[in-house]
C-alpha cells in the first residue's frame, strides 16, 4: 500500500498554530477551520434532553455525524434511525431531540428505509436531499446486516454509520458480532479460559463494506472529532453508497467512568486495537496514525467489562492475544509512521 | 404541526426534559495560577502576555508585561527564569521558552519606541529611592506610575547597578539597558548620579521625602586572607568587572586564576578569556553538582575555553605560583582539606568570593535590626523605622536582577498603601495548576525553539552578545507553545464534547457556562479540558 | 362453452398453445380463459393447459375435467397417463404425431368419438421444416382449427403475430397454416376411406 | 395486472422474486425501462423485507410505493408488515395468494394472507383478474385517504396465470379517479419531524384505537369508493361484499376470492334444480364488514363458509368472523365450515353440489374439509400409531398416492 497517506492529527502537528492544536475549536485558526461543534449557531441535530446514560459515546458521536451532515448538505438531510439506545433515548413520546426529519422503522432495515427515502427524493426531483441510515453494531452487524449488504450492492445513494458500542447495550448489554473477542458481556460471561467472543475470526464490517467495492469507506472515532466530522463531510460530498464506523464507548456496557468515555476512545486507538482508516472503491487510502503508542492493557484496564483479564490465572495469554490483535493492525492499516507508507 | 398522535412527534421537544436532576457532581470554571506566574520574582503575570504575543498583539503583550517589570529587554537576557523551570510544558517536551519571548517583547518595543501610558493623578508625595540598580529603578517606575514623586539617588556615576558593574556586556550590551532605564526616567523620575546617601534620615527630612526605598545593593567584595609575596596581583571581581565599564581596562595577564563558584567567577572568567588571556581558570572547593553559578553559564563558559579546577582551595600566591590544597567532600558534603597541595601558574588571581552591603548611610537611624550584613525587613518590605523600606541585595534575599525588580515592586505597592495610611492586600492566590490536572494530547508536539548563539571565535575575541533574541516568526511559535495552565482559552473543547450540549459559549473572550438545566454530571467535560480550568464538585445532597 | 385440455412436455409451449388458442378466440370477440397446470413446470416433466371459449363471461375456475376438445402435442405421454380422461363423447381429439391412429393404437379411443373427431398431425415435424425448432405447439393449434372450427386459422394466425413478430412470426404462422392446410387434407382422405 | 398498477402511477417500486408475484413486477421493471412507467424508481432488493422497508422509507418520504409478495415472503416481511401500518404509512402491495410450507406448496390459497389479518393492513380479495385491477386502483385511492396500507390478494396462479380478457381503464380516467399522493406526514428537511417515536403504555393503546378507527372509516369509504369507480369506469368492482341471486336464498355461501366464479357456477345448477341458494362475496376481508355481512345473511336459514385456510387447532378464520357477525342476532342461521383448495387443490363442482346439500341435509360440527382422501388419512394415521419413528407425513402420504396410483393403472 504505497498511497496510504496519514491523516488528521499526525498531519496537524506541522501546522503553524500550537495551543490546543487538536481541540474543538483552536482560537488561533479562523472559524472556517475549527469543528463544526465548535460554532455557536451549529444545527444541535441531536438537542438537550434527550435520555442517553451519562458519557453517552454514541450521544455524541450521533451530533457530530449528523451536525456535519448537515453543514455539508445545508440542512437537505433526512436521517433514517435504526432501533436501538441512540433511538430509544431521543425518541420517547411525547420528546424527540432531533431536529432533524428523522424516521425510525425496525430494528434491522435501516438501511433499506433509506434507500426507499433516496429513491422517493430522487423520484420527486429532490436529489439535493440527502439520506442517511444510523444504527448500532447490533442493528448493522447483526440482524440489520442484509439490508446493508443490499444497499452497498444497489450502490444506493446512502451514507450508513454505524456507531459501534461493541454490544448490544439497549437490551442490556449482550454479545454482538462487533463484540471484541475476551470482552465479557451479559451472554458471554466472565467463565472459564476463553471468555467472550472467540480469537481469530469475527466480523469486520468496514472491511466487508470494502468488498463491496462502494465509494467510500471510513473508521472513525469520539477520540479525533476532527477527523469524524471530516469524513462524514467527505461522504456527504460523494454519491453512491457509503459506510462509516464510529467507535462509540458505552460507560454502562464497558463498565468505564463516565468521564473516560472520550479517553477509552483514544486508547483504543493509540493502542492500535481500532484502526482509523479510509478506503475507496475498496481500496485502503489513508490511515490515522499512532500519535503516542499505548500497550493494550492501558485500554483494557478501566474497562469492567475486561477485569477479568486481570484477576485469572488465563488473562496474560488473553491480553497477550490482544496485543498481537492490536499489533496486526498496525501493519495491516499502516498505523505507524514507520510502517513505511508515504 | 399536525400530524398523525404519538408515533409522530415535533422537533426539540425533548427541551421539556430537565435532565439535570440526574446529576451527582456538577462541572465548574475554574482559573488556577500558572507555575510560571507562581515562580516568577518578579510577579509577572505570564501566562496573560503570552496570551497576547501567541495572538500577534505584541504590544499588547508588552504593556500588560510592564505593568509588572518595566525591562523586559534587559530581563530576557539575565533573568534566569526560574519560570521555564517550573513550566508544566516540560513534562510534554520543553518549557516554553518564555524568556526569548520576553526578550522579543523587550526589545520590540526598544524597536518600535513603545512608551509607558502617562499617569492620570499626583499624590502630591515625595519618595526617595537610593540606588538606580534594578530594586531601585523598579521601584521608582511603579512609584511613579502610582502618581508618586519619586527621586533616584545613585552613589555613582551610571544608572543601573549590577546589571551594568556586575553583569558583562556579551550578556546584556548596554544600549539596551540604557534604552530600558531612559524609558522609566521618561516617566518623570528624577536620577541625581554621583550622589552618596550618607545618613538617610537627615537626607530625607533636608529634602521633604515622605518615605524612602533603600537598594544600594551590595558592592563591597568579601575578601579571604591569602597569604602572598611580593607583586602577587590579587584582585577583587566586582572591581573588575566595574572597571570593564570606564575607560582603562584591568590588566590580568595571561594566565588568570579567579577563584570563587559563584556566576560572578564565571563572568570574571569569560572577561579575562575576551581581554586576551590564553588561560582563564576557576578554582572552587566543591564540584560541579554543588556550584552555585547556573549550569548553563558554566557550559558556555566551558565552550569558550574557560578551565575549572574542583574540590581545591588557594593557600597562598607567590610571584606568578598559585599553591591550591586539594579537597574532599565529607558526608554532609562540606569540603576537607586533604593536605596535598599543588600549584598553578598565574599572573592574576581574582577573588569571586561574594559581596557585602554598605549600610552606612543607616547610621543613626533607630530600630533597625541587621543581621548577616543585611537589613531585616518585614513582610511589605518596610525596615524597623516606619517610611523607611529596603529591597534587593541589602535585604535578605536571594541576589538576582528579577528577585530585585519583584522587591522594586512589592515595596512601591507597600509604600504607596503606607503614604495613603493603609496596608497593601496582596490579591488572594489560586491554586497552582499542577500538570496532572492538564489533558495534554490536545497540545500538538512543538520542541521548543533554541536560541541562536554567537559563532566560537567571535565570542572568545569579543563583547558581543553572545545569545541572539528569536524573529517575529518563532517568537510568536513559542508563545503559542504556552499550555494556558489552568485558565481557559477558549478551545471550545467542553462545549463540542458535552454528550448532551450542555454548554454554552457566551462568544470570542466571554468563554463558556454551564446549562445546569441539562448537564447530567458526566465529567467529560472536566476531563477532556486541556487545560484544567474545569472542576467537578459534588453536588449537595 | 367449448372447453380445450391440452397435453405436453415442459418446454413444448404447453401453456403457450392454450393463451393463443384464447387470443384467437378473443378476437372473434367470444369470451375465452387459458390457465396451466399450475406449477412449475420443468422441461420435459408432463403438463397440461386449460383453455375455454364461451359466448357469455366464464366463471368457471376448476380445472377442465370434461373437455370437449384435446390435444396431446406428445404420444409418448399415453403411458402411465390417462390423458382422455373425462373427454365428452362428442369430443374431437388431436395427436401430435407423424404415425397413423391403427400404429398409436387409438383405434378403439376413434372409435368412441364421432367420425372425423379424431385427428393425427406431423406437429413436430412441421414444426421443424418451418421454425426449425422441435415445437409442436403451434402447428398443432393451426390443425385444431382445421380440426374443431371452434376458431378460425385466420385469427390464430393474429394470435400468433401478437405474441412473435417478425421472422418468427412468420415461421410459425407458416407451420400453422401448413398443419391447417393438412388436416383439411387428411379429413377429406379419410372421408373417403371411410366410404369403403 | 401490471398495466393497471402502472396506471396508478407508483412512484417507487421494490421487487424480490417469488411465485406467483413474480411476473407482475417483473413487468412493472420493463415498464419503467421502456419509459412507459415515467418517474418511477424500479429497486431490485436483496429480500421481501427489504422490499417493505424500501417501501416504507419510499411511502415516508412522500412517494406512492408499491410492492409485491407472496407466501413465505410475506411472512419474511412480517415485522415491516406490521410496522408500515403501525406508521400509517399508505403502501399498496398484491399478495399472490399462495400456501405456507412445510411442506412446500407454491399453489394457492389462504394462509398467507390470513398470517397477517391482523397486522393493521386493510385486506381485499380479488374475484377475477379484472376486479384484481380494479382493486389495486381503489386500493391506492384508500391507502391513501385513510394513510393506512392496503394489500390487494389475488389468487395465486388461478387468476396470476390466468389469460383472460380484461378491459384496460384509460389513464385519463385513473388520474381523474385517483388524484397524486398528499402525504399527511411527510419526511422534509424544511419542516422535519421525527416519525417513528417510541411509545409506552400512556399512549399505546390510543394509538391502536386510531388505527382501528381508521379501518372503521375505511368501512364507510370502501362502497362510496367503489360506486365513484362504477360510475367512471362502468364496473361493479371492489365494496365490502358482493351477493349473487341471495335475496330469497335458504342456504347462503360466503367466501372470498377466485373460487366465487365457481360457486356461481354450481349456485344455477342447483337453482335450476330448485334448490334456494345463493352467494354472499366477500371483498374486504380487512375491515371485516360484520354490519354488512349481518344484513346479508340474518334471513337464511343456513350459511355454508368455504375458504381456502384454518387456523390449525381451531378452525377457518373465514368462518369464526363469520360467527361473529351473526353473533346475538335473532333467528341467526346455522353456519358450516367447509375449509377447501388447500395447496392448490382444485375446488370442482361435483364436490360443491355434494357439500352444500350435505350442509341442509346432514350438518356437520367444525370443520368439513372438501375433497379430503379419507383412505390416506387413515392409512397414516395407523402408519403412525405402529411405528414411532414413521417419518414425514407428507413424503408417506406421497407413497400412498403413487401406490394407489399404480394400482389403478394396474386394473
């Protein structure tokens, strides 16, 4: 991979400007260059009020994504809404906290009300409206997985985000297939040498959008807003089928402080366990490098839900798998400025 | 709208949900007091100037800086800024280099001819300041500008004591600190040169001075009994470094000895090596670890060739032989002698050995209390007899050009309460912003900015400056380098990462406050505030 | 109501034959049904089609038990099928093939029906000389026409342009004319035998 | 079919394989390549609850959406199903009728339409191929007006398959008749709204009681509806139910669907017999037209229901709301439940005759099942009983067939 260029962070350390470089809002840039959150008359698509927990991850990757949807769109969006906590928590009768046209179906098509809203739009000559599908790992992973496939194949003019908690949390925490492997969760306890979702295989779902060969593909995270509010602004600006992933901590799921929530993000991915990476038309075309290098165990080690790497007698292999898991990555996404890509 | 009941629901009507009942803690701004401000003697308020300089407004930066130290120019050459040292920066990469900055602001306005602001009102009274050193004119420019009529009474025959008998050209070349001392006069303050203080009560009622501020410094050199032949040539640094100023330079010789651990024995050592002296070499009874000269002194003096002999004490001079007796350290690290002697070839042995305070001109005055060679004072710096204040070298003190600016300060902000019958109330200090309390990884990685330095040969040959200030450009890069230690600047980090827009920014210098009707208490906020202006406090219950 | 039951193999235009054969009847503006087997049918597995030409509007939507008229496009279905199940006694019946009533053994079956009710046509090899391809299907509504009247050849030959255009068209309308034109033959010879 | 429903102008049409839909969208897509279905989008999807949800995002977003299922596809969109109308959202979908495996059967009759009967979908069955165009019309017009979704249920492969001649409406006459699609909510980034809230038990049941009451409109609606289309197209099409030579009848048939024209087939033979019976159609099966059917059937003396499906362990559905509307009325007749053409097995007259004269004659209690092979009932049933490893029934029961086959071929 010889055109894999580093993006956001690692490419701001050289700009001119130094105090708070990688903050919301750096008082030193102009306000064109600051985040989208950092706007006083930003569109709050996602408003006060709403029920998520406190630290709510997905909360606030749901405003970012949907905010710079809107700012790339001027407003021309409909959002489709998958079940799940994000639905759950901003939608009870009689409040909703969107404010946005919203609609939720069921639990696993978001992706295919969407495509029925694109072709309304285009149909009724409204193709500057543009639609997007939201839901969890469960709903995109798991049982809403068809209908994704389907729309990636069709190519339909859909940017779908997927805000990974890494469980099913509205139902009370339960496995999902983004669950990460040894991670314990309510059906898959903490019991015997290997606890959690197996090593090895699994479910990569950035990886199968890539193999579909759709325009655009991108992992991000609560922990580099930058970099989450550029790409959605980057999708928004493409036709065709698009996917991206958010890594959103979930304190109630993983057994973290509230106030870690956006910490955790950033150490899974200085740890290397998620990688930030973007790929057209099933190419890897950039990667978020590694700024500061982290063992696993330091992403690990607030996290409940992965105590029991550190009372058995079986967690050092587990968190040596992790490491090896995280250490793949990092040659795979080339997540290292030494990894030897341009 | 109408539409269809229930399933189909306005927007932003979740505003009706308060969900800040569900709260523990709650997040508060807070500001807490830099480590550089903390530690600098001089008072400044840094993290304010730097705030302006990282924005461009150097003027700006610059006032706000004066109204704590009138000689920026001349203290980002010889401050040793303890403020660098204590900058929480350098558990990132490097301290931000505040001094060069400073030096830049200083010398900015030296450039662009920047006044201090006229004052609004007299006072109508009259303070006498004796000595022009630092403590003196620091006092003088903040008497003044407090609407005093101040007098400079200097025993000789320039202003600026120490810094300009005491501290080399190639470290602060002299139109700066002329520039710097005309900027104060230009205020209105009257400097009587060649003037000696005799009895300062006497001086003081002749003359009409309501109060006076006393910073003669100290001159006189300590000497040590050194046993010594016939045309040994033994001097005494400050009167060498004082005669680099007038027109006959000191004769040193060749070969030149100085002996003292002290900056002075540095500076004495890097004079005789510019005067042309092939060997310059500083005998100290302890080792390097525990020399009290700053390090970085004592390298660049190293670079230019300037040789140092440890853990040896002088016995006695002859014609051109020096006998050094070699020491060790004992378990509280104090020097024995070891009675093995040696012996150095010198022309000139010059004495670093310290100096003490001339306090005749205290004769007379009552409930003085001095101890050690200097004026005790209390806490406003004023002396036993009321009116009457003292500062810099002749107080006990730590002996730095800042620590006397701050004195200069501090007194005149003593004696001005005093003159108006009150008592001057320090404002309350904030908790210092300790680095733990920071979110580094929002601060980008700078390295800081090294100084250029003046080529080897000419610093060896000449008086130059040796240190050379930084350009517009990495001036403004090193301000920005500063982390805002515990006081918000705006980064709208709470207000982008709050989960439920619980933050409201109240615009450009207003910063942020917080909507209690909707924050849960999560933290995140105070988490990811880079620079800890954010505290959670637990609700009451 | 006239009704037709029409025997075949998948991928004999079965189904095919019975919708012309109620096209053709349409535009002799009769009331007309046309139904398969339903199923779904595989090439070569046997199948039937329905169709029903009525004056008044049909219906009926069993499957034709009582046929007044069938047509087996493939001999070889009288084994292990009972293919003239329920076929009235004034019915006619036609058989795809280029061997004679005595050496398909339906002599006794002739026998039953009115005289000239009963037809043999060489379907498929007209089929072949004419389109090229093995499917009886069309010939043999052209033969039926000759055969039952019920439809004229000159609206099955319409039926037949609205579902194939151009050289196919012709091709086919070819073969039914042909196997028409035979059957006319055939019945005229056979009237004379039987005079013997 | 697809020509009348390409007259209704569907602006989104999503399209997943089964039989016997099938075909009918697969000419829908050709229409809409060929342009002769303008500003329509034709979406392939990857399956039947995909095509719903695309409906339903389409429908939501303004768009007239129309979809097609069958069979096993329905029950694959059934949570969608029931969300389109819990949303109220007006999707028009044809069901062709066709059984539910196992064992697999892809011949007609009831149950995939009974599966959802109450899944909040208004239900009309369609008699013949003309009325099933007619309906998908008026089914649109509803949808629409009430913004509740309609399925239009067609006899799988008896009138999909059938060829037959219907008369085509004229496209002036459908616009006239159908006006284009008014939205009472509507997905717009200028006036957003969030459809689709989560509901809890404070509002719950009002929000199935509206539903309920718009079905009781529909109630009103349907027969004005069909009348307006009689009036401009000429038809008799559509209404809640239809009735044939009942005025004096003693003994009463309901049922729904393509077996009608039987029934009224076999209802002149035995009139010409002098046997007093007539026949009540029903069209609208969702709403249930219980005042209706009531006032058509109070005055007979008995009343024979056949359809085409029964709840396993109860009885026909037909049947039981039939019982529902009679129920508490004075002099109500008896009614029989006759469960026939399951599978696709074909409902002939003789069996009619038989039955129906049996209703009077010798009545029976619950369920008659038309044409049953009482043999093989009884030969599995002994199979059974001996041996407890006795396989699948329906391959046994196949055996049975081809053994009794051949031995009627034997003799």
């Amino acid at each position: 991979m010889t055109d894999v260029s580093t993006t956001s962070a690692v490419t701001q350390k050289l700009r001119f400007y130094q105090k708070g470089t990688f903050t919301v809002g750096n008082r030193l840039v102009s306000e064109r260059e600051r985040s989208v959150q950092a706007s006083i008359d930003r569109s709050n698509a996602l408003t006060c009020g709403h029920r998520a927990c406190q630290g709510c991850g997905e909360a606030l990757g749901a405003r970012y994504a949907i905010d710079a949807a809107m700012r790339a769109t001027g407003g021309k969006l409909i959002a489709v809404n998958a079940t799940g906590c994000l639905e759950v928590f901003t939608t009870p009768y009689p409040e909703t906290s969107w404010q946005v046209a919203w609609v939720h179906s069921l639990f696993g098509n978001a992706a295919a009300v969407a495509t029925g809203v694109a072709a309304a739009m285009r149909v009724k000559g409204r193709g500057d409206v543009r639609a997007i599908a939201q839901g969890g790992d469960g709903g995109t992973t798991d049982i809403g997985f068809g209908c994704l496939s389907g729309m990636f194949e069709r190519n339909d003019d859909v940017l779908y985000i997927c805000y990974d908690n890494e469980a099913y949390m509205n139902t009370g925490v339960q496995r999902s297939s983004a669950t990460p492997p040894a991670a314990r969760t309510a059906t898959t306890p903490a019991i015997g040498s290997e606890p959690g979702n197996v090593f090895g295989t699994g479910k990569s779902v950035p990886k199968i959008a890539m193999a579909h060969g759709i325009p655009y593909v991108a992992t991000a995270s609560v922990a580099d807003l930058h970099d989450l509010e550029r790409k959605v602004t980057k999708a928004m600006g493409i036709r065709g089928a698009r996917y991206i992933h958010v890594h959103v901590p979930c304190p109630l799921g993983w057994g973290s402080a509230a106030h870690d929530t956006i910490r955790l993000a950033r150490l899974a991915v200085e740890s290397g366990l998620f990688p930030v990476f973007e790929a057209e038309h099933g190419h890897l075309t950039a990667s978020r490098k590694i700024r500061r290098k982290v063992p696993v165990t330091e992403y690990l080690q607030p996290q409940k839900r992965f105590a029991h790497l550190f009372s058995s007698e079986h967690g050092p292999q587990q968190v040596a798998k992790l490491q090896a898991v995280a250490d793949r990555n990092i040659v795979e996404f080339h997540l290292l400025d030494q990894e030897g890509d341009v | 709208m109408d539409h269809p009941f229930a399933i189909t629901l306005d927007t932003g009507t979740s505003l009706a949900n308060h969900t800040g009942s569900w709260r523990t803690s709650r997040p508060v701004y807070v500001d807490r007091l830099p480590p550089c401000n903390h530690a600098c003697p001089a008072g400044e308020n840094i993290q304010a100037w730097l705030s302006h300089a990282e924005a461009g407004e150097y003027e700006a930066a610059w006032r706000v800086l004066t109204q704590d130290n009138p000689m920026p120019a001349v203290m980002g050459r010889v401050c040793y800024h303890p403020c660098e040292t204590a900058c929480n920066r350098a558990q990132i990469d490097e301290a931000v280099g505040i001094n060069s900055v400073e030096r830049f602001l200083g010398d900015e306005a030296i450039k662009q001819g920047w006044k201090f602001s006229p004052l609004e009102t007299e006072s109508g009274k009259r303070v006498l300041v004796v000595g022009a050193g630092p403590s003196g004119l620091s006092a003088a420019y903040h008497l003044r500008r407090l609407g005093h009529e101040v007098e400079i009474f200097e025993a000789g025959p320039l202003a600026g004591g120490m810094m300009r008998f005491g501290i080399p050209k190639y470290r602060l070349p002299r139109d700066v600190l002329d520039a710097e001392i005309a900027r104060i006069l230009d205020l209105g303050v009257t400097l009587n040169l060649n003037v000696k203080v005799v009895n300062i009560l006497e001086t003081m009622i002749m003359r009409g001075f309501h109060a006076a501020f006393l910073a003669v410094g100290a001159h006189i050199a300590k000497r040590a009994y050194i046993p010594a032949g016939e045309a040994a040539k033994i001097l005494d640094a400050i009167a060498v470094l004082r005669s680099m100023e007038g027109e006959a330079k000191p004769l040193l010789g060749r070969r030149v000895v100085v002996y003292g651990g002290g900056n002075t024995a540095l500076d004495v050592a890097r004079t005789a090596k510019r005067l042309g002296a092939t060997d310059a070499i500083i005998v100290y009874r302890r080792t390097r670890d525990r020399m009290p000269a700053h390090d970085f002194e004592l390298e660049e003096a190293l670079e230019e060739g300037v040789m140092m002999k440890w853990l040896s004490t002088i016995k006695r001079m002859d014609d051109g032989v020096i006998t050094v007796e070699k020491m060790v350290l004992d378990a509280t690290g104090f020097p024995q002698p070891t009675g093995e002697f040696e012996t150095l070839e010198a022309d000139s042995l010059v004495l670093a050995l310290g100096q003490d305070v001339d306090l005749s001109l205290l004769n007379g005055v009552p409930e003085l209390n001095i101890k050690d060679g200097v004026v005790q004072v209390g806490a406003n710096l004023m002396t036993g007899y009321p009116g009457i204040f003292a500062g810099g070298d002749m107080v006990p003190a730590e002996r730095t050009v800042t620590v006397a600016v701050g004195h200069g300060k501090k007194a005149a902000r003593h004696i001005d309460a005093w003159l108006r019958g009150g008592a001057y109330e320090p404002a309350p200090r904030h908790e210092i912003a300790a680095f733990d309390q920071l979110n580094a990884w929002y601060y980008a990685d700078a390295p800081k900015t090294v100084r250029p330095m003046l080529e080897m040969a000419r610093r060896r040959a000449t008086f130059e400056e040796v240190t050379q200030g930084l350009d517009e450009t990495n001036a403004l890069y090193e301000a920005r380098r500063c982390l805002s230690c515990g006081n918000c600047f705006e980064c709208d980090n709470c207000y982008g990462v709050c989960p439920d827009n619980a933050v409201i920014k109240l615009g450009p210098g207003n910063r942020f406050k917080f909507d209690y009707d909707f924050c849960k208490g999560c933290g995140v906020c105070a988490q990811e505030c880079p620079c800890g202006a954010i505290m959670m406090v637990p609700e009451a219950i | 109501m006239f009704q037709v039951r029409i025997h075949g193999r998948g991928g004999q235009g079965v189904v095919t034959a019975a919708e012309l054969l109620s096209v053709a009847a349409f535009l002799e503006g009769k009331h007309a049904q046309a139904f398969p087997s339903f199923g779904s049918e595989r090439t070569g597995a046997p199948v039937v089609s329905f169709c029903r030409i009525d004056d008044k509007e049909i219906r009926l939507r069993e499957p034709i038990l009582e046929p007044d008229g069938l047509i087996i496009q493939d001999p070889t279905l009288f084994k292990g099928l009972d293919v003239f199940q329920g076929l009235k006694a004034e019915g006619y019946l036609l058989v795809n093939s280029n061997k004679s009533i005595e050496e398909l053994h339906l002599a006794d079956m002739a026998a039953k029906l009115p005289d000239g009710h009963v037809r043999v046509s060489p379907a498929t090899e007209l089929a072949l000389k004419h389109i090229g391809r093995p499917l009886p299907n069309v010939a043999l509504l052209g033969a039926f026409a000759a055969l039952t009247g019920i439809v004229q050849l000159h609206s099955v030959i319409i039926a037949i342009r609205q579902a194939f255009s151009g050289k196919i068209g012709d091709a086919n309308v070819a073969a039914a004319t042909a196997a028409y034109d035979q059957c006319l033959r055939r019945s005229l010879s056979f009237g004379h035998v039987e005079t013997d | 079919m697809a020509e009348g429903i390409a007259f209704c102008r569907p602006e989104v049409v999503c399209a997943y394989p089964i039989t016997p839909q099938t075909h009918i969208v697969e000419a829908l897509g050709e229409m809409v390549r060929t342009g002769e279905l303008k500003h329509c989008e034709f979406i392939n999807v990857e399956s039947e609850f995909a095509a719903l949800s695309v409906a339903i995002g389409a429908s939501a977003a303004g768009a007239r959406a129309y979809t097609a299922t069958a069979s096993q596809g329905l029950l694959f969109m059934a949570e969608a199903v029931y969300n389109a109308s819990g949303l109220g959202l007006p999707i028009v979908m044809t069901l062709g009728n066709r059984a539910i495996g196992a064992p697999i059967n892809i011949w007609n009759d009831h149950s995939d339409a009974m599966s959802m009967r109450d899944a909040g979908w208004m239900q009309l069955f369609a008699e013949t191929n003309q009325e099933a165009v007619d309906l998908h019309i008026q089914a649109f017009r509803l949808a629409e007006e009430l913004s509740m979704p309609v399925m239009v249920c067609v006899d799988g492969f008896i009138l999909t398959h059938a060829v037959e001649r219907i008369d085509i409406p004229d496209q002036a006459d459908v616009d006239a008749f159908l006006p284009p699609y008014e939205p009472v909510q509507v997905l717009d980034p200028e006036q957003p709204i969030s459809i689709g809230a989560m509901v809890g038990p404070e509002a719950f049941t009002e929000v199935r009681y509206l539903q309920n009451y718009k079905q009781n409109l529909a109630l009103r609606l349907l027969p004005e509806f069909a009348a307006e289309f009689e009036a401009r197209f000429g038809r008799d099409s559509g209404g809640l139910l239809r009735t044939y030579r009942a005025d004096d009848a003693d003994l009463l048939v309901v049922a729904m669907g393509s077996v009608n024209g039987t029934i009224k087939d076999t209802i002149d033979e035995m009139r010409a017999d002098g046997v007093r019976v007539g026949l009540v159609t029903l069209v609208s099966f969702r709403p249930f037209p219980t005042q209706a059917l009531r006032e058509a059937l109070v005055a007979a003396k008995h009343v024979v229901v056949i359809e085409k499906s029964f709840a396993i362990g109860m009885g026909g559905q037909l049947a039981n709301n039939v019982d529902l509307a009679l129920r508490n009325a004075a002099g109500a007749p008896q009614v029989h439940s006759v469960i026939a053409g399951l599978g696709g097995r074909p409902i002939i007259r003789p069996s009619l005759h038989k039955v129906l004269r049996r209703a009077v004659a010798d009545p029976w209690e619950g369920m008659h099942f038309l044409d049953l092979n009482e043999t093989i009932i009884a030969k599995e049933l002994h199979h059974v009983r001996k041996v407890r490893r006795s396989g699948p029934t329906a391959e046994n029961i196949l055996r049975h067939l081809s053994v009794g086959m051949q031995q009627e071929a034997a003799k």
